[in-house]
C-alpha cells in the first residue's frame, strides 16, 4: 500500500489575529509546520499549537521566514549575506526548540516558508545557508524540501535526512517551480480538485504543470496551506480521496 504524509503550515497568527483553524486541521495533518515570530507567529502562539500537535501525537517542524510580519514572509529581502540567513534560520528553529521543550514536544524537522524558500529553490548560497543552519543546530532534524529544487542538492551536500514535497494547493510552471502567487491560478480552491490532483501526485510520482506537462517528483508529504481559504473542507477532501484510492496517510518515512 502506498503511503504518504499530510503537513500543513500553522501557527501563522500573532497577537490577537488569528489565521486558519489550526484544531482542526491538526486533526487532519500527520505533521506541521510551525511559525516562529518572523513572517507570522509569537511566542503564546507557538505554545498553544504545541500544545495541540503533542495532545494529537502529531510532529512539529520549524518553519523559518524572512522577518516580514507585514509581508507574512512572502517578500524577497535582497542583500542578505549566507550568514545573516544561518543565524536567521537557527535563531526560529531555537525558539520552536524552547517552545516545545516546555510543552514536553520535540522538533523533528524544519520546513523554510514563502519567499525564503522560494528564493532557495533557485539560489545555491541560500539553500546552503538553510541546510547549513539545520546541521549546526541539529544535523538529525530532518530538511523538508521542494522536490527537484535546490533545495534538495543543498541537503545531500549537508548530509541531512530530508523529506520530498509537493503542494496540493499550489499550480506548478513547467520547470518545476511553483507559479508565483501574484500571477492569477497559482493557488487552487477547488477541494474535488485539489484531492483528486494529489491522489494523482501520489499515484504517479508526478505533478502536471500548468500547460499540462508531466514532472517526475518523489512525494514524500503533501502541503496543505492551513491559510488558503477552505483549508479544512481542503483538507478532508484529500483524507477521503486518498482512502478511497487505498493510499494510506501516515508520517512521512526519511530518505536521507
């Protein structure tokens, strides 16, 4: 039987605003990924959806940004040297780390967000600079990647354990990348869609991009994004389409 694990990106408030509904879709995801004070989140937060991954027995990853809490870390910051993106990223994964020893949780794995990981997909120095900043912190977390990016080849060169992603909700250009969130169709919503394209994903190893081409692509764990509108109906569509399809969803096995 063919398995796969179901992450999702929570934790993304901060103060009094509230993004997503992270009870329930901890219900539905075999991993998360929390925010840790850059692009969204702070210190109650992060305890609070601790709290509710540990009660779920479900894993928690960091999920470093850019610091851009206007942006929710979806902007490139230009200019920054591999350093001040290694201290950048340990500095999250150390808060995360603090959270969850107090709330009697560990950090298996660390997932980069939005435009930092976007960036990296492309550019060798911060890919390096991310993995580097795992392996100085932890080198046994395990490094969630985007599949056939440079992301992954940063990994091997670090020698970390890493996961392969995909994204349900996101549409893919032909070169793999995923299409940029301010052209139009870059985030699906459709949930029959959105479950029947990951059963797919599943099933064939593949993604098909927007003009229809097909991408190998090792799919470790699929991407829920807990802010995209419907992310719970999202979600429970792909749980039952996956059943349906004899796929079982469970946490993601390491390929280092």
């Amino acid at each position: 039987m063919k398995t796969v694990d179901l992450n999702c990106d929570l934790g993304e408030g901060f103060g009094a605003w509230e993004m997503g509904n992270d009870a329930a879709m901890i219900d539905l995801a075999t991993s998360v990924n929390i925010a840790c004070g850059f692009h969204a989140g702070d210190a109650d937060i992060m305890r609070r959806t601790v709290d509710l991954a540990k009660a779920r027995g479900v894993s928690i990853g960091a999920h470093p940004g850019y610091r851009d809490l206007h942006g929710f870390g979806r902007r490139p910051v230009p200019g920054m040297k591999a350093s001040e993106i290694e201290n950048l990223v340990a500095y999250q994964i150390g808060a995360l780390q603090a959270i969850a020893t107090a709330a009697g949780h560990k950090v298996t794995h660390v997932k980069a967000h939005g435009a930092l990981s976007n960036v990296a997909c492309e550019d060798d120095m911060t890919a390096k600079a991310i993995a580097s900043a795992i392996r100085a912190v932890d080198p046994n977390l395990v490094f969630v990647v985007l599949a056939n990016s440079k992301l992954v080849q940063a990994g091997e060169a670090a020698n970390l354990p890493m996961v392969h992603e995909v994204f349900a909700d996101r549409a893919y250009e032909d070169d793999g990348s995923l299409v940029s969130r301010r052209k139009p169709g870059a985030v699906l919503h459709d949930p029959k869609e959105i479950a029947d394209r990951v059963v797919r994903m599943v099933q064939d190893g593949a993604v098909v991009s927007v003009t229809g081409k097909v991408i190998k692509m090792r799919t470790d764990t699929v991407c829920i994004h807990g802010d995209t509108p419907g992310a719970v109906e999202i979600a429970q569509s792909i749980r039952q389409a996956l059943k349906a399809a004899k796929i079982e969803v469970k946490p993601f096995k390491v390929n280092s």
